[in-house]
C-alpha cells in the first residue's frame, strides 16, 4: 500500500463520503451544497492510499481584521481523516504540505481554524488567538441597567434573505474595527446567509430576523431561532449593532419572549456589553469557549502585516518546529502607522515559539500573560512589557461566523 499527498482531483461526492464518515454526523443535503459553494478544489489538499481517499484538508480565501489592517488568510476547513486511517500521521502530512503552499504561495501568511477539539492544532503551531462566550439567560433575570436612547430604536421582522444585504453591510463595517472578523463578500455573504436559513432537524423554529432601527435607518440585526421542548427557549445566532442602544433593545428583544422561559447564545464577544448591562451579574453564567486558532505561516509578513499599539523595536527569537524557515531571529520594529520584521543576526531581546505568536497575534491575549506562564523568555530586560503593550489590540478579538 503506497500513501500519496497531493491535490485533490475527484468529485464532491467523494469527499462528501469521506466527511460523513470522518465527522460522524448526518450532514444535510443543504449543509453540504452550502459547503460545495465555498469549496475550491484548487484549494484542496488530499491523502490517498491506493486510490483510496484516506485524509482532506482545505482552505478558503479569506479577508480577516487584524490590529490595524485587513489581511488576506486561509481559513483551514473541511479537515477530515477516514476512520479506518487515523493516527498514522495523515493530519500531520496535510498540515505540512498546506502551511507549505501557503508560503510559497506568499499571498496569506496566516492560517485560521475553529478546531472541533481544542487539543488537536497547538502542535501544528496554531496558537489560540480568540474566545467567546457561552450564555444562557433565565427570563426573570433579563433586566438590564437603563442605555440612553434606547426608548428610540424599532424592533421589527424581516425577511432573513431579503434583510441579508443591510445585515452584510452592517456586519462588514462591525468586522474593520474587530480583529478576528471577516469581511464578508458575496461569497460569504451567500455562505453565511445559507448557513442561517438550513433547516434545523432539532425541533426548532426557521430562522427569525430582526432589524433594530431609529429615525428609519437599520441599526443592527439579530437573527435567532426559537424552541419549544420541555422549556422554552430563544437561541440566538447573531446580533451585531452599530451602536449601544441598538444593541441593548435587540438584546431586551431576545430576553423577553412569552412562552420562553431562556435566552441561549454560544459565540457572545468576551468583551459584549451585554455582560455589563444585565443587573443581575450572575444570571448568564457565562462559559470561555475557543473561538478561532491562528497560525503564521510566514513569521516575517505576518507581523509585517498587521500594526502595533505602541513603538516597538524588538529582535524576536522565533522557535517554530513545524516550519524551519520561521525559526531563527525577526526584527520587528514599528507601531500604530505599520511595520517591518526582518530576519537578523543580532541577539534576541525576547523567545518566543511560533505558536505563542499566534496567540497575540490578533490583539489579547498579552505576551507578559503568555510569559508569566513561562511561554515567554524575556533576554532584554524591559523588553517583553514594552513587547507585550506593542502588540495589544484596541477591542479584543472575536469571531462571529463558523466555517
Ligand atoms: C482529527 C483528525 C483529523 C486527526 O487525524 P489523524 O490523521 O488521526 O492525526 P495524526 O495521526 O496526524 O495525529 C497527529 C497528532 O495529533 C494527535 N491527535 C490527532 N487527533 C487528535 C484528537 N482528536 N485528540 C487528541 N489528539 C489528536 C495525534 O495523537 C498525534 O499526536 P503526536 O503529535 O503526539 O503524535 C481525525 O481524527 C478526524 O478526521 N477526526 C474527525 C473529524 C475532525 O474532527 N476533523 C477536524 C476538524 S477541525
């Protein structure tokens, strides 16, 4: 038996028998003609043993909010290996031949992923770049402290494919302000709206959406589902505002529906308003779930590519074992107007291992936090605080959509 890695030459139905398998999960014949439509076999990446279709990988062409800038990325999906071959190495040949390509294609130096176990991509050099929250509220704790204005703002229904082009407008100016989201164009758009309007198999509603307004003009959007089981409950997909009354009357909205007892939301920025707003603190009993991993395929143009809170002249001691031509010395230097990073020959200041970087990568965590767990070695004293504060984002980062 020979294994053979290269591009991935056969149809989707293939594939699709292979994803049925690997992810043990029914998939929708909606799903998966909203995944086909995303998909670009170009992109593709394929383990066959004999002519046996044994492990996938595959990326989309993405637009991400890094500090500073909108980066192009590879959002790494659809990775998928046959149960009858794992852990013989297959995950780990893939990951190698995509960060590869992303190099040597030299047009997106980062890599992007939600892992369906948080274990599995940290040894590739993924670094876990975002969290959100998961909430639950009970209707009788859905008071929130007063917001001005929000006496002004409508809530009303919308059609959910009809109200998609002002939801996408209002997403994508929400996504350049907030590293970690994507912009999305009419692909996406398409990706994002079909995923919204699947049939839900689990007793739940269609899709509801809601467009907040004042004066006429939509303000923000929320879409959600409701169901009825031996409670009631609202299960929240979305809402995106472009200001904090919009947001707080979708957010009254949600949490006061007749017959449903509870508010449901798994993806709520870590830094929401919301948390704040709700008098009793207690209620959502918020849970940190990873949100979106990010890998430096190529060290030099991703931290080129993004800016800095602060000045920073710093020669970083890249270790990256993944990845040989990461590792060795990068000087970064510059600060909120942009930046440089070169390889050097000068002694490191601070080390660092390729996937700590990707952690800070997009803004939070801290590189001090990263180092007072000892992930970090600082060699310059006062370099990894003036380091750190360089790299700190305006708002934290947060991803809004799965892929
Ligand atoms: C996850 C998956 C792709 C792993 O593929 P694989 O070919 O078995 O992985 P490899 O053999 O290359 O493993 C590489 C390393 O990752 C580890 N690993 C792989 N999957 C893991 C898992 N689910 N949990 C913990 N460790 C895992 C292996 O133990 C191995 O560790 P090592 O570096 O210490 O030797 C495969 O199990 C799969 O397709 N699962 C179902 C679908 C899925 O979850 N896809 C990922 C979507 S994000």
């Amino acid at each position: 038996m020979t294994n053979a890695i290269g591009r991935y030459e056969g149809a989707w139905d293939e594939l699709v028998g292979l994803l049925r398998l690997g992810f043990a999960a029914p998939w929708s014949d909606e799903q998966l003609a909203t995944e086909e439509k995303m998909w670009d076999p170009a992109r593709s990446i394929v383990v066959r043993e004999d002519k046996e279709l044994a492990g996938h990988t595959a990326s989309f062409a993405m637009t991400m909010t890094v500090p500073g800038a909108q980066l192009p990325v590879a959002g790494v999906s659809l990775v998928c290996v046959s149960p009858t071959h794992t852990r013989r190495g297959i995950l780990r040949d893939l990951m190698r031949a995509q960060l590869t390509e992303l190099y040597e294609g030299g047009v997106e130096p980062v890599a992007v992923l939600t892992a369906s176990e948080p274990v599995i991509y940290g040894r590739f050099g993924y670094g876990l770049g975002s969290d959100h929250q998961t909430i639950t509220v009970p209707k009788e704790s859905r008071a929130l402290r007063p917001v001005a204005g929000i006496e002004n703002v409508r809530i009303r229904y919308a059609d959910p494919l009809e109200a998609r082009p002002v939801t996408t407008r209002i997403h994508n100016e929400e996504a350049l302000g907030r590293p970690g989201m994507f912009h999305h164009d009419e692909r996406w758009e398409h990706y994002v709206g079909s995923e919204n309007v699947v049939t839900d198999t689990s007793g739940a509603s269609p899709l509801r959406c809601v467009l907040a307004s004042v004066d006429g003009e939509v303000t923000g959007y929320a879409y959600y589902r409701t169901r009825r089981t031996t409670k009631g409950f609202v299960d929240v997909s979305r809402v995106h505002a472009r200001d904090l009354a919009s947001h707080a009357a979708l957010w009254q909205f949600l949490l006061n529906q007749d017959l449903l007892s509870e508010t449901t939301y798994e993806q709520l920025p870590s830094d929401d308003p919301l948390l704040a707003l709700l008098v009793d603190p207690r209620a959502p009993k918020p849970v940190t779930a990873d949100g979106l991993w990010v890998r430096l395929a190529d060290v030099g143009k991703a931290l080129a590519g993004r800016t800095y809170a602060e000045e920073v002249d710093v020669v970083l001691g890249v270790t990256d074992e993944f990845l040989p031509w990461n590792a060795g010395r990068w000087h970064l230097t510059g600060g909120p107007g942009g930046a440089t990073c070169e390889q050097t020959d000068r002694p490191a200041d601070v080390l660092v291992d390729v996937r700590e970087l990707g952690a800070v990568y997009l803004g939070r965590p801290s590189l001090e936090l990263l180092g007072a767990a000892g992930l970090v070695e600082e060699r310059t004293a006062g370099a990894l605080a003036a380091t750190s504060r360089a790299f700190l984002g305006k708002r934290l980062p947060w991803l809004d959509t799965g892929f």
